[in-house]
C-alpha cells in the first residue's frame, strides 16, 4: 500500500518464500535482489530450494542463514508428503521429525 518505497522507514523482509505453481520466480529474483531481500527460499516442482543474496545476486545454499537451525531436511520430507496424508498426521509427522 506504499506509493513509495523507502528503505530506510520500511526495510525489506528477512526471507521470501515462492510458491511456483504456475509461473516461475526467476523474473521476481532480480526485484527481491534490488530490494535487498537476504534470503529466498522457492518451492518448484516438489523441490525446496533456500537462496541466499551474495553481492548482487543468489546463491543456492544447503541450509538458512534466516532461520538459522531450521529443520530443512524433515521440511522437505514433509512437504513431499502432504497430498497422501492429512493435514494433522502430517504435521504431527513433522513435529515427530524435528523432536
């Protein structure tokens, strides 16, 4: 709802997560880089995939430095999950995963 965007009274958010079920995020990437967005994670073709800004651009990485000790792996296990078990079994699933 900004008509314009300061940087300064209105930092950019921690992470961004994308959820490609239609198109791709590579054209949002440059933007979320501009913006100075630290880290992106994208879920594309039930695969989680974590980026992290370096200089100008990103860099593929194997764990956040947001959520630093973020259970990625049980994550993923989940998320590769969810469309043959319920919700509540697969978030108990998770919780069992990440205890």
């Amino acid at each position: 709802g900004l008509a314009t965007i300061d940087l300064e009274s209105s930092p950019p958010p921690d992470l961004v997560i994308e959820v490609e079920h239609t198109s791709s995020a590579v054209s949002k990437m440059p933007i979320y880089a501009a913006l100075r967005v630290p880290e992106v994670w994208r879920w594309q073709n039930e695969t989680l995939t974590v980026y992290r800004l370096a200089q100008d651009d990103y860099q593929e990485q194997s764990h956040s430095q947001t959520l630093a000790g973020f259970p990625l792996e049980p994550l993923r296990t989940a998320l590769s999950r969810r469309l043959s078990v319920n919700e509540t079994s697969l978030v108990a699933e998770f919780r069992k995963l990440v205890s």
